[in-house]
C-alpha cells in the first residue's frame, strides 16, 4: 500500500521554499484498526508528510532529474495528539542542495500554532529515467507545474 501524506500544494519556490496542506479525516486508510481508544494520526506519518512535501521543493529545483530517497532525520519534535479534524499547514524549506543530495527543514501548524518539525532532513539523489514522468507524477499528487 501506498501512503501520499499531504492533498495539496499551496505554493513552491524551486529549491527554496514549500507549503502544502494534510487533512486528518477519520476515513485515513492508517486510521484502520489502529489506536481503538482514540484515532490519533501516528508522529512517523506526520513526520512522513513533511518530509514527502519537502523533497518536491528540492526535485523542482533540479527539473525533475531526480528522485529523493530519504537519508537522515534530526531534531524531529511530534505531537502526542492529533486526530481527525484538524488540519496540517506543512512548510517546508530547503537549506542546500546539489546534484548528489539536499538538507532541508520543516514544520507543521494546526491553526497557525507549530505542532511538529524537522529540524534537519537530508535526502539522497536518484536520477530519474525520465524527468517528464517525474513532473506529471508530482501535477497528479497536488502539485503545481
């Protein structure tokens, strides 16, 4: 199964800047069977969300040439609860990048208050094939061209 852990993009500058949005709603498919108390979205998917919306910065900013693996993780902060209704402002931004990989950082706000972050991510490069699938795979997930 595949997880895509924001709905949309809001805005992007290429290798600088990304701001998307993640609606928890009851129906999330990681809701299932999980936490049965009180859903509650788990901090590795908020994590996770983040760090998918990010890496889009850094692959826009090289035209799509390459894919993101992600490689390390740093000063990550989650919340213990947030469950379905709320609404992730996801920013994410990239400190560097070449070829080879990114560093990059991010947060998430519910109603304009921080609720987790990344204090450093870093990604590894794959060449892509074709970076044109790349750029439709990213228009298809709520991206912008």
């Amino acid at each position: 199964m595949r997880f895509l852990l924001y709905d949309r993009v809001l805005s992007l500058e290429p290798g600088k800047r990304i701001e998307g949005v993640k609606s928890i709603s009851l129906t999330e498919e990681f809701l299932r069977g999980h936490f049965d108390r009180k859903a509650c979205m788990p901090g590795s998917l908020i994590i996770e969300s983040m760090v998918q919306l990010t890496a889009w910065c850094a692959i826009a900013k090289h035209d799509y040439k390459y894919s993101l693996v992600l490689s390390m993780l740093d000063d990550v902060q989650v919340p213990a609860d947030l469950g379905p209704g709320h609404t992730l402002h996801i920013t994410g931004e990239v400190l560097g990048t070449n070829p080879k990989g990114s560093m990059a950082r991010a947060y998430a706000e519910v109603d304009g208050e921080r609720v987790a972050s990344v204090g450093r991510v870093l990604y590894a490069h794959v060449p892509v094939p074709d970076p044109e699938v790349l750029r439709e795979r990213f228009r298809y997930y709520g991206g912008t061209p």
